[in-house]
C-alpha cells in the first residue's frame, strides 16, 4: 500500500450499511478502491467489538474500526486493539443516579473489551425499543441490583422519545468530563439513545488521535461519512464531510449530501474525484 497521505471515515448502521444492514457492493467496492488509492479507511461506530463482529464480514476492506463511539480502536488487519478508555466509579455513579431519578432506562456496560456485557435498569413502563435491546442482547444482560461500584466502559439509555436538551445541560456538570452524546435509535429510528461516554472517547477524538497521534499524519486529507446526532463531532472534524439524505435536518443544513443507498461510494467518489483535481492542479 503506498504511504497514506488521507483518511477517509465512515459510520456503519445507515450509512456504511444500508438501512436494511446490508452491505451493497458497490460501497464494498468504494472500500477496495480507496485502498487502492493509498487511503487509510475507518469505521467508526457505536457498536461494540462483539456486535460489529456478529454483524460484518471479517475480511472487510478497511484498516481500523474506532467501536463504541470511540471507546476503543481496532488494528482491523492485526485484530489488536491500539486504545481504550471508558468511564469512571465516579462518572459511572452520577450518570446512574441522574438516569434513575428522571425514570429511565438504562445500561451499564463492562470495561472494553468486553463492553458487550452490562447490567440494566428497567423501570417497567412502555419502552418497545428498550425491551427489544434486551431481547436482542440478554444473553449479555443481567439486572442492575446496586449502584457502579468500579469503572464501566460506557453507559446507554434508551428512551422512547428525546427527553429535551435540558437533560444534557444537567447531567455535563455532574460527570467530570465525561461526555453525553445523543443519537437516534439504529433499530426503531425513532427512539432516544443517550451515551454517556469516557473523556477521550467520541468518534471524532478517537479519529483525531489515529490520523495524527497513531499514524503521524498531521495535515492529511481527511473525509467523513455520516447520518446521525452522533456523528456531528466527526463531520467537524474532517476537511469534508458528507450525510445521508435522510440525517437529521440540523446535520443536513452543513454538510453535502448523498443518497441513503451507497452513501459511501458516492461521498468516496467525489471527495477523490475532488483530491485528484486537487492535486494536478
């Protein structure tokens, strides 16, 4: 592969993957081509290692996976995980207090990485979109019957609608830097998942830290794909930044667009088609 001089991200549910979580070949194909190019290629996304696993092929075409909204980074060739972090007793203990004392649902994941494990909290009452989280992953759940005790690798809560922004203004002072990230549910895409991630999380940081810290690329060209709340801070960071024609109307209004199916080979296309031009001239 030649000496990478760009790094092109993408999110995996809804963009990467197509709403029905197919893989389409032709963003498959985007993939290989761009390595082709010398382009270092990421995944990034809020899945942990074992349900991106479960999920994709093992013989992906790309070269780092940033998992758990950037709790860790993958070596996706050596399959070695290169970063890690989570939260504190601390940040764990505030966030769940503040989770129970609104009413709401919740899990507590284990330190990466075996962050597909957790412990919950469940109020009982209607939350279609919770109860089918559990379904999906309870051989990994048990039930939450005291207060953190020790660090966790994050927090989720699921709620059946956003409870406001308010929510995030009152839980930022209590977390010691932790942070809050808000995102639309991958399943119902209607539900509320609010992450309460480690400081040096989020898919930005995480990108920020292999393009730069990991790899020495300061100055590389860099391209991100998108379709969600939570991939705002991503989109930021990169020189460009593409999103589903479906992403929330706020991320639409900054950022190009591109169709929900084969979102990534068309944001690839025109961002190479761009650096090429770029550099001839």
């Amino acid at each position: 592969m030649k000496s990478p001089r760009a790094v092109f991200v993408t999110d995996l549910d809804g963009t990467l993957l197509s709403p029905d979580r197919t893989l389409a070949a032709e963003n498959r194909a985007a993939l290989e081509t761009l390595g082709g190019s010398g382009i270092v290629r990421v995944v990034a996304t809020g899945r942990s290692l074992y349900t991106f696993f479960t999920a994709l092929p093992a013989d992906l075409p790309i070269d780092y996976l940033i998992f758990s909204t950037g709790s860790g980074v993958l070596d996706f060739k050596a399959r070695r995980i290169i970063r890690s972090g989570g939260i504190t007793r601390g940040q764990a203990l505030a966030a769940s207090l503040a989770f129970l004392e609104l009413g709401l649902d919740f899990c507590l994941y284990d330190p990466v990485p075996d962050n597909h494990r957790f412990s919950y909290h469940a109020t009982g009452r209607s939350n279609p979109d919770f109860f089918a989280y559990l379904d999906r992953n309870g051989a990994f759940g048990r039930p939450m019957h005291r207060l953190p005790a020790s660090s966790a690798g994050q927090i989720l809560c699921i709620a059946p609608e956003w409870p406001g922004d308010g929510l995030m203004q009152e839980l930022a002072p209590k977390l010691d830097g932790a942070k809050v990230v808000r995102a639309t549910s991958p399943a119902d895409h209607r539900s509320a998942w609010i992450e309460v991630l480690g400081a040096s999380a989020g898919k930005a940081e995480a990108a920020r830290w292999l393009t730069e810290e990991h790899l020495g690329l300061h100055g590389a060209s860099t391209c991100a794909v998108g379709n969600d709340y939570n991939d705002r801070d991503l989109l930021s960071w990169a020189e460009e930044a593409f999103v589903t024609e479906n992403a929330p109307a706020s991320i639409r209004r900054i950022h190009a667009t591109v169709p929900v199916e084969r979102a990534v080979a068309r944001a690839a296309a025109q961002w190479m088609g761009r650096r090429r031009s770029s550099l001839q001239g």
